[in-house]
C-alpha cells in the first residue's frame, strides 16, 4: 500500500543538493537579456518616447506594440489587456517597451536612457472612485462583472427576524511572494517555431497566449516548465506576460531572450490578492439561528479584467461559509480602477469572503452572546442540507468532525474559560473559524476543460505519467506517483514523469483550483486503470488464463494455473505487451461525477463535485499597551477525504495556515497615487520561522467517492481560515473586533476606541 | 582582477570585478547554481552561504570582502554524493516543498549544527527558529523545516 | 556597475591618503551599503578602498577605563563579545536585534551608524524626494505609518541605526581620522537633523573614515537597557526603539539618557523624561509617570498616531528594568 505513506518527495534529492534547475539556472552561449519599461503614472496618453543621447542604440533590440504580428493581447477572458501599451496606459508599472541586450546590465543601462512623456488623464484608485463611476474606465459603469444568486424570499425572512446584524469587512491586496521570482527564456527557430521554458503552474495557458499573439498553429509554440520556486496563482495567468515579451525580444533579436525580474519589479508588475469590501446583514432568531441573509461583496480588479470574474464567482458562492440559511441573496460585483491588474491568488476569493463570513459570526456570537461553538453548531451544514446555491450535500461532508476534532485538540472549551494568569500589560486569547472550499473548477468549468492525463510502459519495464499538471512545491509528482503505483503494484519509484512539454503531454488543464490531486489525479488513476486493464487483457490472451484474474502485486503479475500461482516480474511483462506494438500508452479524460447539474443563468445547482472543510484555533497574546499581537498556538482540522501523502497534505494545510496568518496580520501592500512605497522584503512583510509557533494539524479523511482513493483538494483551503481566527482571539482578547486586515496595532487601536465610544 | 577563494574545499582564482557580487560569482562563474537569489538585499536568505563557517547573505558581499576564505554552498554539503544529515532530514520530514529556499535554508541550519554549543546538547526548536529566521520560505509555514533540522541535531549529536 | 578601481589599503593612513573631498573615492568595509549604492548607481565612484585589510579595526579592546570597538567589528561579534554583554547590553541588546543571523555576520558597526535611511519613498525610484534633490517630503501627504514623530517639519525620515539609539545613550565618542590626524567626535554631534543638511544623516566628511567607537565604561551603580517594537518577530528594522543608560545611587537616579529611535530623523534624546528622572527613586510607577514626558513636543503625522503609546510605553518598560536590574526578558513561544 503506497496510497497513504508518506512516502519521500520525488524530487526531493535535488532540491536538497542544489541540483534541482530552476529557470535561471539555464544559461546558453548566445543569450541575451530582456528589460521591460514601464508606465510611471497610473492613466494617461502616451505623447511621446525619446532614446536619450549618451547611450549606444545599437547595441541593444527594441521592440514595442509594432512588433506584435497578430493580436496584442494577454489572451485570457476579455482579452482586454495589451501586452505592450499602445497610446493609453492604465496604471502605474504597465509595459510599454521592451529592450533586449547582450548582458542585463546593458539593457537595464539602456532602459534608464528612455525618456515616456505623458499627457495624465484622472485616475481611479479605490473601490469608492469606481463605484461612484465619475470618471469611465471600463464601460458605462466601471463593472467588470457582477452575480446575484438568490435563495428563498429575503425581505419576508428579514421581518421576521428576531435580531439583524450588520457589518462591513475590507481587505487589502496581497502578494502572492513564492521566492522565485517570474523568469522565462524565450527562442524563435528559424522554422518560425517559438519555443518558451521557465517558471509557471500552466504550460497550456502560455501555449494559448503565444498562439494568439503570433497567430501560430498548436505545433509552431512549445512550451516546457521548468522547476518552479513557489506559485500560489501568482504563475497562473501572470507568466503569459513574461513569456510574451521574451517571445517578442527573442523574434526580433534573433537570440534566445532571458527575462528574470528582480524581486521589486516581480512585486509591481505581477497580479495580487484582490481587495474587497463586503457587508454582511443578517437576520436571526433570537437562540441564533440563521434566517434571512443579505452580503454584497465588491472586488477591485485593477486595470484590466484578468480572472476576476471567476475570482469574483468563487467568493459568491462561498460567501455565507458552511452554514445553511433559507433566505439568501449575495451580489457581487468586480470593478476597474488604474491599479496594477489584481489576479489569482490561492483560495481565489474566498479567502477575502471567508474573513467577512466568519468575522461576522463572532460579531453576531458577541451581539447575540452565544458561543462561537454553539453559533457554528447550530447553523452548520450537515449531509442533506442545501448550500446557498441549491446544491444538496450528499456525501463526503466533514463539518462537524472537523469542528469536534479542532475543539479537542486544542481544548478550546477549557482554555477559552479558564483563561491563563493575565500579566497587567499582556492578554490572551482564543478564536475559532470554521470553513469550507469547493475543489475543482466552478459549475460546468471541469465539464469545458475535458482534463486529460496519460500513462505508458517505458523500454525499461517501468511506468511514466504524461500530464500538463505541474509540481510548484505542492507535490503534484510524489502523488500522482504513488496512485499510479497502487493501481499498477508497484513503487512509486518505479513511476517516472514526462517532461512537462505541451509537444509531449497532454492537457490536463492548469495547475489551480485544488484540482491537482482530486480532479487530474483522478485521470491519471483512470489512466492507470486502463493500462492495468490493457496488460492484463494482453499477458491473458498469451497466458491463456482470463484477464480478470490477473493479480497486480509486488512489481509482479500473478495469476494461477492449474492451482499453481504464476508469477511474471512487471518490467517482463511490460516487454511482452509491447513485443507487437513496441508502445502500450493509454490515455484517461475527466468526467464529472454522475447528477452534477449546474446552471450559468441563475448560478444555481452544483457549484462544485465535493467541498473540503476545515476549522482553525488560533490562539493569541495580545501587548495591550503596544497592540503588538504574538501567535502562541494554532490548531487545523481539516476533512482531506484521503491524504494520498499524509506528510505532503500536512505541509500544504501549515504553508496555507501560515500565509493566511501574514495576511491576518501583517501582509499589506501600501500605495501612494497608484504606485506600491513597499515592493520589497524589507518593508512588505510575510511570517518568518519566529512568527509562528508551532501547529498542530488534524487530518480527517472522509472520502470522496469521485476522487482518487477518496481524496478531496485541499491546496486553497488552508488559505481560507487563518485570518478570521486569528482576529477573532485577537477580539477575544482585547474586547473589540477589528473588521479590516491586516490587524496592524493601530487598526486594533482604533477598534478600542471605537468600542469605547460606543459603550 | 583575480581574486583567490576556496569553495567547496576547491581552490579556486576568479578574474572578476571585485565588487562582483559573491552570488554572482558563484552562479556565474563558479557555475554552482545551486545557491538562489531570492530578493538581493539580505532579507530573504535563499542565497546563505558558509563564509569561513559563518553563514552570510552572499548577494550583499562583494567578492573581494571574501578573498581568501573557505565557502561552502550548498553544492559542497554531500561528500561523493552522501548526504549530510540535515539534508536526509529534510527529504525524509518534507521540508522542502517549492525548493527555491531550501540551499539557503540547509546553510543556515548546517551553521546551527556546526556550532560550538551544540556539542554539548541540541538546540531547542525556539534556538531553531532563530537560527532560520533570516531564511524566508513561503510554502512550508516553517514546521516541517524545524522538524527537520531537530531530528538532525539529534543524530549529529549521538555521531559526535 | 561602472569601472572603478579598487584598492587594498595597508593602514588608515594609507587609506585617508586615497580620499578625496568630491566623493569620488570611497571606502568599503562591511561592503554592504556600498554595495546597494552601486547597484543603483547612486554613486558612482573613480576608486573604491578596501579598509578590510586595515589590521587592528576588528577588535574590542580595553584601554584604561574605555572599551574601544573597531569600526570593522560585525553585530554578531558585538552581540556575543562578553564585555559588552556585561557592561553595555543596551548595545548588545540593539546590535542582536538588528537584521538577520546572515546580516550581523557581515555589517560593521561603523557602516550600521552610518546608513542611509529606509524611508519607503527615498527608496523608491518613483518619488524623487528632498534626500535626492528633490524638493518635497512625500511622507508629508502620503502614508506615514514607519516616519518621524518628532523633528519632522522638514524631511520625516526615521533614522535607521539601532546601535546608534544605544550609543547616544551611552554617550559613545567616534574616533574618525583623516590624513591630518584624527578627532574625537561626541556622539551627540555626530548625527545631522534634515533642517542643517538634507542629503546627509551625519557629519562625517567624504575624507574621513571612523576607526572606533569609544564607550566609557560606565560608573558603579550605572545600568543601560534597549528594547525595540518591531513590526514582525524576527529581527527588522524597529518601528520603535528606546535606549535607557541611568547612574543610580543607592536605587536615585542621578543621571540619566533616554533615547527614541525610529522616532525623527536623528536618534532622539527624551530630555524632558531624562530631567525629570533625577533625583528620583526609580522604581515602575515612577516609570510609568515619567514616560509620559517621552512624546511632549511630538507632532504626529497622518498614520503615525500610534507611535505615542507605543514610545510611551516602551520607554516606561525601559526604565523599569534599568531600575530592577532585571533583564530577563527571553523571548519564547
């Protein structure tokens, strides 16, 4: 049994050796290095670009909007940004110009020598601005998009509510800061082929954008990952960018082109977390049942229109959290302003609407003064409810194992009562969040994709996986591994793995969505399947035995004969079945679980195959002199359906937990007229080992009968509870609620006063 | 200018400006990838190197501030291809998820483990985490690193 | 990075002899600062002089009743050297608190006390600010949370050193030497407010270098202490620092100097609390009453209100364990 272990990381040697090669670890005879020029002002008419005397012009390539041979866009869903600007730019740090050099100090020289003069249009900065759609940057009213899903009859519920709690929540951006920067190396063949490696989570996502820019056929765009130092959906959709301007370098300069961003420019040109203001108003009874619920929540988008609608979708549909209430409506809306483009970022909205939901279930726990616990208990969803969409939960629903395992395991209860000794300046508290996240893509969005995976018999008797689902740290490899290996009786390292090359594999859809392990992990166990089935059916027929009784053991195939056991090694019967054929290959494609019903009109029915479920216990201590906040526990309970890899599914639950905190608590980008004071490590702060202690984590396995082995997706999830908890022992112990984060001092000085003033 | 340094127990004489990042110096011209940079100002560790001993931001020092000393990148931690403890443990506790970290972070906690002190007894997990804490790693939330390097103190313990 | 030459200096002699006063020639020691301008070509040196191979700047040595601390001597060494954990922990203290493991490795005390500042928008190369040549603070209309409080009207840059904090409050002197000899510097006078010059944090000139930092050790019944707040656990940049160094006798003080970083542009002495100590029994109370002296003549900025409770209160925590003696204080999960 392999499904389970945790067994060792594929490619763990070489990440502890220094032998694992990253993109800028790549180096060629010929190349040279790519520098983008950007906008310095958030909206304005370009009037003019002047190549400053005092620089050699020709020894460097340039290359602007003219170069682009068919459409200049960042292929995507409105397909409304341009690669490069053309006469309007529409934020601070928007490509303009692209310079190619023999070494990266040259080009950075050259790009000091350009001189953009604008002509400044006004700006939009804020959520406020855009609403108030004084001034037009997107349509009639500065909306990108917006959802109305709607539940039961609202206004009826709300008068017969006992008690009606409102509150409205903000959110900052965050940055997504994996420790590898963007990079990508670009090459234009002679044969008009462009070929793209570097650092990405979806190779078939830049296959796309390079095809659009160029008007090039599937074949004439290769695109290979290379390994890749941390995504978190920061290298979802941002790396096309990247890849598009090297491409462009490289055509024109005619050598491979080499753009590795330095971590300030990584900070300013890639996408964020969106920001978001969300209400909540909600109708109770008295004893505290939900019955009537109205949340409208507002995402800045930026610029351009990115992924927000799906990011915005997401939020929708997870903004009430994994309670049940009859009467329901939720608005959202996604907005333009001339800020830098917001974009995927784990947990894809919901991290934003979880912060709000369960902030608002401490308001209400305090209003109504009952318990967090009770509050939860009493509204949670069970197995047979219906979430806010209409989808009734049939299987797989963990939320009240991981509610009772989180409370046990951090003793809640007690520690909540009988809190420690106070020192006169220092308080301690205790705060609860309890969550849910869909896996998988949204609705029909699984259905559209038709992910594929592929297995196949090697020459040397052993199996290799073909799939577009890249390993960014989140152990795509070591899992994907161990299901092949299970299905087939052998060891996961007797599974190896194509390269990740849209000319060699097949697309399994992008590496997001937590649908890695669940949803293309379940291909590639459907195509294990096949090839168990297609040796079995061949070492049969020259056996002479029936297929059925094939045993797949032990890197063995047994079957009896005549009451002996038969027994032939896997790497012996691998070259058998391909004695005729010389390959034996097959090929899986993702079929939606059966009863799925899912409608894009009124956003109603099954939102999502399974949902994973989670609850926190953060426990704090709170400086109440300085409001410095010190982490002194956390516990995670988290409904994993089946950990394929305990160790792995552990890992991504803490990594999760732990950048949830630095959004709860530090992480917050500062801005002055659309342009980021803090694009750098020392002054944009993310946790460090003293930051947090140490976690426990609780792993609750209840199984998804349409996953491989019963596993859900977890990856976002862990980013979705840790705030909320967080400022909720934050609440605990000071007496206030802060309703924005991060809970910097002077956010949870204000909640004081702003208490008092009340009280 | 040529500039005499020792990396990886290898003599070595590089003809480059002396203001040359160390980093540099070895990516590019020691061709030892394995040291990363992360942010190019010391905040972020991922480029931690040993300068005699010591573990040191090599994106913030000049090559000629190391002239003559002993460096050791996380290239030179095996010895014909055995793994030191602490990179065995971080293999077997899943300390390394993305990766792009972890050479900075192994010299850090080799740093920890070769100290004087630890002769005597292991680090405590707090000792730990400050020994990391100019290491930043955005994936693990640290755990499976402080697992890891304890269960590596120990063994170095019970070797010496 | 432009051509340069670069030199080994044998003696500070030698290296004073190579400085000229346009700025063309600069020393290195640590590398680090020096390094940063260059990347960013804000300067743009003829000749670079390694001071490293001066001998004799790397040591902690005691000369009758003074402990001298080369300029070359690294934080790690400074917050490890027994002498200066005994008699001076407020420097201890501030040198352990700054920066990384990796970085106190490498920076020197001399360059710590002479770095420039890191004020989000003379970082940035979007704003062009009074630092720069420009002519305008944007801290001043825009987000303020990590500037000045106090002597803020010009340029509300926070000074970075918190080894400096410590030593303005142990009244250290700077030997600085250049090719005439060399001048004994109070520390007092060493840091520049933006109002006398704008471009510069202190008054060292473009030929001279600091060879040591001298500390008196202190007089019986003396304690000196330094606490920081910091926006993050691990070792940063302060948000706000206090150094207290206090002569006591028989548990009344009799002078005192306490200190305020990340407070205005220049280490900031809280001379109203400093006055009203004296002649006091220490004890917390009293602390606590006399704290609220640290932010008389404070002028908060849009962001920065947070600031006054903050120095209130870590200024009254110093004095408390000055008075007791008590520097327990281990930080722990």
């Amino acid at each position: 049994m392999t499904v389970g272990q945790s067994v060792n990381r594929k490619e763990g040697r070489d990440k502890v050796t220094g032998a694992a090669k990253y993109v800028d670890d790549y180096h060629f005879q010929d190349i040279w290095y790519g520098k983008t020029v950007r906008s310095t002002v958030a909206h304005a008419q370009i009037t003019g670009i002047e190549f400053l005397a005092g620089f050699d012009w020709s020894t460097v390539v340039l290359a602007d909007y003219r170069d682009i041979t068919s459409r200049n866009i960042v292929a995507l869903i409105y397909d409304d940004q341009p690669l490069l600007a053309e006469s309007l730019v529409r934020h601070v740090y928007e490509p303009i110009l692209l310079i190619a050099a023999p070494t990266k100090e040259l080009a950075e020289l050259a790009a000091k020598h350009v001189h953009i003069t604008y002509k400044k249009l006004p700006a939009v900065l804020t959520i406020e601005d855009s609403l108030s759609a004084e001034q037009k940057i997107f349509g009639d009213d500065n909306v990108f998009k917006s959802y109305t899903v709607t539940r039961g009859n609202v206004e009826d519920a709300f008068q017969s509510a006992e008690v009606v709690v409102e509150e409205t929540y903000h959110v900052g951006h965050q940055e997504q800061l994996y420790i590898e920067t963007n990079g990508i190396i670009a090459t234009a063949k002679s044969d008009g082929t462009i070929l793209i490696q570097g650092s990405m989570q979806c190779p078939y996502y830049v296959h796309r954008a390079i095809k659009e820019l160029f008007g090039l056929p599937d074949e004439k765009v290769v695109v290979v990952q290379n390994v890749t130092g941390g995504g978190f959906g920061g290298k979802e959709e941002f790396p096309s960018v990247v890849a598009g301007h090297a491409a462009l370098l490289a055509k024109k300069c005619g050598h491979p082109v080499k753009i590795v961003y330095e971590r300030g420019e990584d900070f300013v040109a890639s996408t964020k977390r969106h920001p978001a203001v969300i209400r909540h108003r909600t109708g109770l009874t008295r004893d505290g049942r939900l019955i009537a619920a109205e949340i409208d929540l507002t995402f800045d988008g930026g610029a351009y229109c990115t992924l927000s609608p799906v990011v915005l979708s997401r939020g929708v549909i997870h903004a009430l959290g994994p309670y049940k209430c009859p009467n329901i409506r939720v608005t959202g809306k996604v907005v333009a302003t001339n800020t830098p483009p917001n974009g995927a970022f784990r947990g894809f909205g919901v991290p934003q609407a979880c912060f709000a939901s369960e902030m608002h279930m401490e308001n209400i726990s305090r209003k109504l003064d009952i318990s967090p616990v009770e509050l939860r208990r009493k509204n949670m969803l069970h197995q047979g409810d219906y979430t806010l969409t209409g989808q009734q939960l049939t299987y797989s629903v963990g939320t009240q194992q991981v509610l009772d395992a989180v409370l046990e395991r951090s003793d809640y209860l007690a520690r909540r009562s009988h809190k420690q000794p106070e020192l006169s300046n220092k308080r301690y508290g205790i705060g609860l969040s309890f969550y849910y996240h869909g896996g998988g893509f949204t609705g029909s969005g699984e259905e559209k994709i038709k992910g594929q995976a592929a297995v196949e018999l090697t020459a040397e008797g052993t199996v290799r996986i073909l799939t577009a689902s890249t390993e960014i740290g989140q152990g795509t490899r070591t899992i994907f591994s161990q299901i092949v290996a299970q299905e087939l009786g052998l060891r996961p390292e007797d599974v190896e793995f194509e390269e990740n090359d849209t000319s060699k594999v097949p697309d399994s859809g992008p590496t997001v969505a937590s649908r890695t392990c669940m949803v293309v992990g379940r291909v590639v166990q459907m195509a294990a399947a096949s090839l168990k089935e297609e040796m079995a059916k061949r070492i049969a027929s020259l056996a002479q035995c029936q297929a059925s009784e094939i045993q797949f053991e032990g890197r063995h195939l047994l079957w009896q004969k005549d009451g002996e056991i038969i027994s032939v090694s896997f790497a012996e019967a691998a070259e058998r079945c391909m004695s005729r054929t010389g390959f034996l290959k097959t090929t899986a494609q993702y079929s939606s679980p059966p009863g799925i019903k899912w409608d894009d009109v009124t956003y109603s029915g099954d939102a999502y195959p399974v949902y994973a479920y989670a609850a926190d216990v953060v426990e704090v201590e709170v400086d109440m002199d300085t409001f410095e906040v010190k982490i002194l526990k956390v516990t995670t309970a988290t409904d994993v359906g089946k950990a394929i890899n305990p160790t792995l599914a552990e890992g991504q639950i803490e990594g999760g937990t732990v950048q949830a905190l630095g959004y709860g608590l530090f992480e917050e980008v500062a801005w002055k007229d659309g342009k980021i004071l803090n694009n750098r490590l020392t002054n944009y702060i993310i946790p460090t080992s003293l930051d947090i202690p140490d976690m426990e984590t609780v792993l609750i396995e209840n199984p998804y009968p349409y996953g491989p082995y019963g596993a859900k997706g977890i990856g976002e999830l862990p980013m979705d509870g840790g705030a909320p908890a967080l400022v909720a022992a934050i609440a605990d112990a000071v007496g206030a609620v802060v309703t924005e984060i991060p809970a910097t001092p002077e956010r949870i000085m204000e909640a004081m006063e702003k208490l008092a003033v009340e009280a | 200018m040529a500039i005499k340094i020792v990396v990886n127990g290898q003599d070595l004489e590089v003809s480059v400006s002396p203001m040359k990042r160390l980093l540099d110096v070895l990516r590019q011209d020691c061709y030892l990838t394995g040291t990363k940079e992360g942010c190019g100002e010391g905040e972020c560790g991922a480029c931690s190197v040993l300068v005699d001993g010591e573990v040191i931001n090599s994106c913030l020092v000049p090559v000629c501030q190391v002239e003559g000393s002993e460096i050791v990148t996380v290239e030179g931690l095996a010895e014909n291809g055995k793994l030191v403890p602490v990179q065995e443990a971080f293999i077997k506790y899943g300390a390394a998820q993305c990766g792009i970290c972890i050479p900075g972070m192994l010299m850090a906690a080799q740093a920890l483990l070769d100290s004087k002190e630890l002769s005597k007894q292991t680090p405590t997990r707090y000792e730990i985490r400050e020994a990391i804490a100019g290491n930043l790693c955005r994936c693990t939330g640290y755990m499976k690193i402080v697992d890891a390097i304890e269960a590596a103190a120990l063994s170095t313990l019970e070797k010496k | 990075m432009n051509k340069f030459e670069y030199v080994n200096a044998s003696s500070v002699k030698s290296a004073t002899e190579q400085l000229q006063s346009d700025g063309s020639v600069r020393i290195k020691a640590g590398g680090i600062d020096i390094l940063d301008e260059l990347k960013e070509r804000t300067i743009n040196p003829k000749r670079l002089v390694n001071i490293k191979t001066v001998g004799g700047l790397k040591e902690i040595k005691e000369v009758k009743d003074s402990l001298h601390i080369g300029t070359l001597v690294t934080l790690s060494e400074l917050a490890s050297n027994k002498q200066v954990k005994t008699l001076f922990p407020a420097l201890a203290e501030a040198a352990l608190g700054a920066a990384t493991p990796q970085i106190r490795n490498v920076a020197t005390i001399g360059g710590n006390i002479c770095q420039r500042p890191r004020c989000w928008y003379y970082r940035s190369e979007e704003f062009s600010c009074l630092k720069k040549g420009g002519n305008e603070c944007h801290a001043h209309l825009g987000d303020n949370r990590f500037h000045a409080i106090f002597g803020n009207d010009k340029c509300a840059m926070v000074h970075p050193s918190a080894t400096a904090v410590a030593l303005v409050a142990l009244q250290a002197k700077l030997k600085i030497e250049d090719t005439k000899g060399h001048r004994i510097v109070e520390i007092d006078n060493f840091f520049v407010k933006p109002e006398e010059n704008a471009k510069a944090e202190n008054i060292l000139k473009p030929t001279e270098i600091i060879t040591e930092v001298i500390l008196a050790k202190p007089a019986v019944g003396s304690r000196n202490f330094y606490i920081k707040l910091k926006e993050k656990q691990s070792f940063d940049w302060p948000m706000a620092d206090v150094a207290v160094a206090m002569e006591m006798a028989g548990g009344v003080c009799k002078a005192a100097r306490v200190v305020l970083g990340a407070a205005a542009p220049v280490p900031w002495r809280a001379v109203a609390v400093e006055k009203a100590l004296v002649g006091k029994k220490v004890d917390a109370s009293v602390a606590e009453e006399v704290s609220r002296l640290a932010i008389e003549g404070a002028k908060p900025m849009s962001h920065n209100g947070y600031k006054l409770k903050v120095f209130e209160t870590i200024v009254a925590r110093a004095l408390s364990v000055v008075a007791s003696g008590d520097f327990s204080s281990k930080e722990g999960f």
